[in-house]
C-alpha cells in the first residue's frame, strides 16, 4: 500500500519530500500518478538517520517547491561515533515476520553504516466477498445460455461497445445495478519486501567530508485490489440471503489475482568542506522508481450467485447456489510504469555574527516518468501506448536566508526563494508530429519566522510566507485516445497546456507554555490562501464531440485551476512526561477547506450558459464555493481528530501505555467518526535485549475486510445538487498482537 504523508491539511503533491534538502519524487502503480505525492512506501525508512517535518509557512524550510503545506525533509545516517549493532524480529499484523538489522562501524576515517530489512507477510485475507461482475457477465451457466436484464456483453464490444462506458451501469460495472452478484472469493495480498541501505562517510581532512548513501527497496506479491461498491437491489422473487441495500464490492477478475512488482533505487553523492566560517556543501541525487502489474483471467469459474437473469430463455432468480459460469471473453493486462528524479545541490551556510547565520542554497531538480502500458482481450481488444522519456519536468530554486537572536528573547528568521519551473510534454495539436510544447514558470516569494520569550515559561511564534506547487505531470499529460466506433459513451481524457501552477499565501501563530516542570501546552492557529488550486473535472461536450465515434455521447475529463481556495485549522497539545510515573498527553486538531471563488463562466459548459434551474449546459457542479476544497469531494466539513495516551513509567525504561486515536467525519477511511485504541508493554529484558508489545486495534472497528472505493470513470450528467465521486479508502483493522523482540550491541 502506499504510504503518503499530508501536513496542515494539504494534498499529498503540496507536501514536499526532500533528502538532505533535495526534492525526492516518485511514481508508483499503487501510489497514484506520476508527480502526485511521494509514494514513501518505495522507500526503506528505518535506513536514513533522521527526518525533519516541517509545518505551514516555515521560514527553515529548505524548498518552497510542493510545500504548501509543509515540508518532511529526510536524512542520512551521518558519521558514526562508535560501533554498534542492532536486530529488530517481530511479527507483523497478519502473522508475518518482520526483520531488520543495522551495523555502525567506525574505522579510522571510515564510517559505515549498514541496515537490511525484510517483510515477509501472508497479507490481509478478507471474509468470503460478495461481488457484481467486472467487465461483462457470464454467457453461460452451467452450460445454458444466460442473459442479464440488462443485455450482457459480447464480442466484438465487451469492453468499450459493454460495460465500461454505458451510462446504464453502475460506476461502469455490470452487474450490481440488476441485482446479479457472485461470491464467495477470499481476496488476500500476501507479500514479500527487501530493503536495505548503505551509508559510508570518509574524512578526505580535517576540514572536508565525503559521503556515499544508498537506499533500495523490492516489493513483491499480488496486487491490492481498488473496489467499486454500490447498494444491493434484490429482484421481485428473490429470497437469499443479502439483505437489500448491503453495500457490495466490485474487486478482482473472476479468480485471477494481479501479481506486481515494486522496487526503488536511491544514490546520493555529498562532499562538505569548511570555507572560511562556513560550511559549502556539494550533493547529488538519483532515484529510480519501477512498479508492473500483469493479470490474466479465466473464461470459467464455479461461484455462488445471487439475483435475477434469464436463463435458456426463462427468467431466473439465483439465491446463493453453487454454479459454473462460462465468460464470453478473457482478460489479459500489463502494465509497466517508472519514474527517473535527478537533483543537484549547492549551498553555503556561515557565520555573519556571534548571534547571526546567513547563507544560499541552488537545487536543480529534474523528473520523468518513461512508462509503457498494455492491454488487451484475445481476439477482441488490445491496447498499447508507451510515454517517451522525452516527457519530464524540471525545477531550478535559489534561497537566500539569514537568522539569528535580535535579543535575549527574540529570534528570527528570514528566507527569500526565486523558482522556475517547466515542463516538457507532446504537443496534443500535432499528434502526427513529434513536436513538443514547453512552458516555463517563474515566482518569487518571502518567508519570515519569529519567535518571543516574555518568560523562561512562555515562548509565542509566528510565521508567514508564500508557496508554490508546480501541476503534476501526469496531469499534463493526459492520453488524447480515440472512442471505439461501436462505443454509445465514451469519455476521453485531455492534455490542459494552459494548466498553471498553483500559489499560496500563508500565517501559523502558535505559543508554548510550560505549566509546570513536566507539563507543556502548545497551541497553534494556520491559514492557507491557494490561488489557482489543481482540480480534476469531467464535462459533457456533446454527441459525437469524441474522436473516431460520431455517435457516441461524449464525456471530457481534464485538469484545471480554480480560483481562490483556502484550508485552515487550529491545533492543540498538553503534554505531561516524567522519567518515571504517571505520564499522558492529549492532542487535537480541527481543519477545514473550502472554494471562495471560482473562475468565471466555471459552471457553463461547451453548450452554452448554464441554466440553474434546469441543469442544462452545466458542468463542475460537483465544485462548490463553501463547501468542499479539492474540486472532487463534496464533503461537509470540517475534520477533527486526537490522539490520547495514558500511560506508566518504571525504572529503566520499562513503560505501559493505552493510546486512543479519534478519526473525525470525513476521515481517510470514509468511515462515522470513530475511536481506534491500541497499547503499549516495553520491557527490558537484559542489559542489551528488550521485549515490545503492540495491541493493536484492540476494540476491532472495522477490522473485518480490507476493502478501497474506486473513483467511477464516468459519473454521468451532472446535477445541481452535486454528485459525490465514489472516494478512495480501506478499512482499519486488524486486531492483533504485534510481538518485538530488539538486541542491542
């Protein structure tokens, strides 16, 4: 699963990751697309050193570049003082086992260290699923000729001419909109993972360091499967067991798992020397993403069936008997997709003063996706597209920054960020030609922090400044394909070379107050301004607008700026910890988005002006100034959600602790407000061996199936009202007891 990481509300592509202050971008097949985000999943975490998170408008920040709302900034190992090795066994949450090892070595003016991890994991395996039918329906049932009420799909059209792009059919799918399911499948995605890292430090003198740091990671095992669902609706007769309006999954292919590789490849080259009273520093880095995918399903199957068809010519209701079923036609699908990010950095950092630092920084950052797709449906449909490595982006930034201590009990921080950025696409205009477009960006913007200590109790913070956030790639790409001519509906998405990069203003005003020796309460209080906001719209432009069909209805999916949008939150933390007794900390955090405007005529489509009234030449209703933020979800807001600990310290580091973790309407998971609770043992067993034990989920919310909601690729004509995409998700769970076992030398 990918792991992907938000600060102060924003999206995962307004986060910036970074290595030792150098962008780290990435792509993968279960991470999203290209330029999304930074998949960390890819990534061995336990192999660097440190990491910074840095929130909001911070004036440190090494980057403004995709940092709108913060930056997490990773580092390497470092030099090692002195020898020692560590071993990390434990098990995972589906009764795997996870290991990992480190060795630091200090020889000489050699310094190494060394980490190798493995995950080996059966995976989350669910109860019996109840699914519709993907793609197309059985032709035969236990070798008589069978028919849906809605007409099933057959050669030559079972993909695009069926189910994909008929209007009729539920997000897509058949099957679930006439009460026609199958079952019982358990979906498992069992795994293996090895990761490892290297780092080497060598002292060329006195004044001047050398660094070598290397990080890799390969993933192996099925697929995780992306699940539409939707509400059963029993037909006249039916008598089973599935209750109506039980919301069922769409999952995989008929008995076919996909099996998908992962792996990930990081170098960085760093040589640091004193200059006068600063330090200079020279890096490089390179990083390599690949993921595939490859399924291929049966024509025949033995399921149980529930609902209703018409069966060798008589209707027939299905109550949960065991039958074989015969598909018109097999699936076979290949996917290959990589990512290549290239940095090089160059920074100077001295001392202008007893209280005052200064210095610059220059990043060049340059990132493609060369990818190659294949589909196909044996002597039906097949598909082939490739991306040219040519397709990529690139970043230049230079910072200028000083600080340092006004007084006794101020501090201040100022850093000034010139960035340009382009990309590198094929122009959609010229297809037949091999003609690209580049469009170059340039902007400029300030960031200030301060801090004041009225007493040694009191310290109260400020920090404002702008941000920038260049469009993802793969959202300028866009895949300008004709329609299949027998297609009734088809929905084509398009390149946007005026899509423009988005911009932000923003303020963080916080205070730390010690109550007592132990006992600390924070506060802070953020706002972010986005101007021209990335957002994803699909529009009806009519019958016959699409390419090679001059029939079918035509639905036009394409990336676009909003005009003014903003997120804001309050945030609040006690904290009370003592080496040894009763400690506890209770945190929270309330965060809202929101559209102030949109761009004009954003409501009228192709057609002509929009008429509220009717819905007629309306489109992007799903955006709505006040009430949602990104442009797809139409969700009320705000969101909250706090964390809890109760816990007790003995001598020697041995703890217990209960944590408690409160997931506000609107959460990740899609799920009513709840509370998750887990708990802690950590218990020395020798001077250098200890014992961890993790009860996780211990109450077992949602911890019966993992089950994601698919994004529909055609949502219909819109509404007034709006209509809510399907949303991404998974469940929680699952109760377990994680065993650790750590050895220290």
């Amino acid at each position: 699963m990918p792991v992907q990481i938000s600060i102060d509300g924003a999206l995962p592509y307004e986060t910036s990751t970074l290595v030792d202050d150098m962008p780290l971008i990435s792509s993968s097949s279960a991470g999203g697309p290209a330029g999304h985000g930074t998949d960390l999943g890819l990534y061995p975490l336990n192999g660097f050193g440190a990491a910074d998170v840095i929130r909001g408008p911070g004036a440190n920040a090494p980057s403004i570049v995709d940092s709108i709302g913060g930056s997490f900034v990773l580092h390497a190992p470092g030099i090692v003082s002195k020898n020692h090795y560590d071993l990390s066994l434990s098990t995972d949450p589906y009764g795997g086992i996870v290991a990992n090892a480190q060795a630091a070595i200090r020889w000489k003016k050699l310094s190494a260290t060394v980490t190798y991890g493995v995950n080996d994991s059966p995976g989350p395996i669910t109860t019996p699923g109840i699914q519709g039918f993907p793609y197309f329906s059985p032709s035969e049932i236990d070798g008589k000729p069978f028919s849906q009420y809605i007409p099933p799909c057959s050669p030559p059209s079972c993909l695009y001419g069926g189910s994909l792009y008929n209007p009729n059919y539920v997000n897509g799918f058949y099957g679930t909109q006439s009460g026609f399911l199958m079952c019982c499948f358990d979906i498992s995605s069992p795994w293996i993972q090895h990761s490892g890292s290297l780092s080497l430090n060598y002292a060329l003198s006195p004044s001047m360091n050398a660094e070598l740091f290397y990080a890799g990671e390969i993933s192996q095992g099925p697929s995780a499967y992306y699940n539409c669902t939707d509400n059963f609706v029993p037909p006249t007769g039916y008598t089973g067991k599935i209750p109506a309006g039980q919301n069922i999954f769409n999952g995989s292919f008929y008995n076919a798992p996909g099996y998908s590789n992962q792996a990930a490849s990081l170098l960085e080259e760093k040589v640091t020397a004193q200059f006068g009273r600063g330090l200079i520093s020279l890096a490089a880095l390179q990083n390599r993403t690949f993921s595939s995918y490859a399924l291929s399903t049966s024509t025949s199957a033995t399921v149980q069936l529930f609902g209703g068809g018409t069966l060798n010519g008589m209707p027939t209701i299905f109550n949960g008997g065991t039958y074989n079923v015969t598909f018109p036609c097999s699936v076979d699908s290949n996917y290959f997709s990589g990512s290549n990010n290239r940095d090089l950095l160059l920074s100077y950092t001295t001392l202008l003063g007893s209280d005052v630092h200064g210095g610059a920084s220059y990043v060049q950052s340059y990132y493609n996706i060369p990818a190659q797709t294949l589909y196909s449906i044996p002597g039906v449909y097949s598909f082939s597209s490739s991306t040219p490595s040519a397709i990529s982006q690139t970043t230049n930034e230079l910072r200028v920054f000083f600080g340092g201590n006004p007084s006794e009990k101020t501090a201040l921080d100022f850093s000034m960020y010139f960035t340009n950025a382009n990309y590198h696409i094929p122009n959609p205009n010229v297809p037949s030609k091999n003609i690209y477009t580049d469009a170059r960006y340039s902007y400029a913007a300030p960031r200030l922090g301060f801090i004041w200590r009225p007493t040694a109790s009191v310290a109260i913070r400020a920090a404002a400044g702008g941000g920038f956030a260049e469009a993802p790639l793969s959202d300028l790409v866009g895949s300008n394909g004709a329609c299949t001519i027998s297609a009734t509906t088809c929905n084509i998405t398009l390149k946007n070379l005026n899509l423009q990069p988005e911009k932000s203003s923003a303020f963080d005003v916080g205070t730390d107050v010690r109550l007592r020796h132990d006992t600390i309460l924070s506060f802070d209080l953020y706002r972010a301004n986005l101007f021209g906001q990335i957002y994803n719209s699909t529009t009806f432009t009519g019958v016959g607008t699409c390419p090679g069909n001059l029939t079918a209805q035509c639905y036009v999916t394409q990336y676009g700026n909003l005009g003014h949008s903003r997120f804001e939150g309050i945030l609040l933390d006690v904290r009370h910890n003592v080496p040894r007794g009763l400690y506890w900390s209770l945190s929270g955090g309330l965060t809202r988005g929101y559209l102030v405007s949109v761009p004009a005529a954003f409501y009228s489509s192709v057609g002509g002006t929009c008429n509220p009234s009717t819905g007629t030449n309306c489109q992007n209703l799903t955006v709505v100034p006040n009430v949602n933020f990104n442009g797809q979800f139409a969700a009320s807001i705000p969101y909250a959600q706090g964390l809890g600990t109760l816990g007790y310290r003995w001598n020697g580091d041995k703890y217990i602790n209960l944590v408690a973790t409160y997931y506000g309407n609107n959460n990740t998971y899609f799920r009513p407000a709840f509370v998750e609770w887990d708990g802690h043992v950590y218990f020395p067993l020798t001077k250098h061996t200890s014992l961890l034990a993790t009860f996780r989920n211990i109450t077992g919310i949602y911890d019966n199936t993992v089950q994601m909601f698919s994004p529909s690729s055609l949502s219909g004509a819109p509404t007034i009202s709006g209509l809510p995409y399907p949303l991404y998700g998974e469940e929680y769970g699952p109760r377990t007891v994680i065993l650790t076992m750590n050895v220290a030398l």
